[in-house]
C-alpha cells in the first residue's frame, strides 16, 4: 500500500468521523429514534459491505478490520431495529380492560 494512499484514507476517515459527529449532535433528541428507525437500510449496506470486504480479505489484518466492521455494523442493524421496535410499541393502542359484571 502506497503511504500517500493510506495518508488520503486516513484523512477521508477523519473528516467523516468529526463530520458525523458533528450532523448527530445537532439533531433534537426527539428525532434521534425516528432518525436511527430511517437509517436502518444504510447499515444494512454497510453490513453487507463490509462482509464482502471480509471475503476478499488477503491479509490477516485486512481480516481483522473487515471482522470489526461486521461486528460493528452488525449491532447497529440489531439496535436500530430493537429501538425501533419499542418506539412503534409506544404507538400500539393497549387493550381496554373489560368491565367485571355486577354481582347478583
């Protein structure tokens, strides 16, 4: 690997890094759910490539990091679903409770 490339890769993740933070901190909390509930589908893709960069792995720490990336899309994906989850249960109507019938 050329030390210029690794130099630009490293900047490009800098930048999205100090970038995303920054988007996240400057959206109210009251759209954090419905905004991790959206992205569910990118982390998807995230997920996917980073499994396809796992099989084309050729070193062992290219299997390493590709290994991380699974393991840290992986729980983005099972926790934006999760919380997504219980935010559409605080929608769901609860059942009525039925009247005891009077005693005769």
């Amino acid at each position: 690997m050329n030390v210029g490339t690794l130099i630009n890769d490293l900047t490009v993740f800098v930048l999205a890094i100090l970038l995303g933070f920054e988007v996240i901190s400057r959206v109210p909390a009251t759209l954090h759910t419905p905004l991790m509930s959206g992205t569910n589908s990118i982390h998807g893709i995230v997920l996917v490539g980073a499994i396809a960069l796992g099989a084309a792995a050729d070193n062992p720490l290219t299997g390493v990091i590709a290994f991380v990336a699974v393991v840290f899309a992986g729980a983005n994906v099972v926790g934006g679903y999760w919380v997504t989850d219980r935010m559409l249960q605080m929608f769901k109507r609860r059942p009525v409770p039925k009247a005891d019938k009077p005693a005769e």
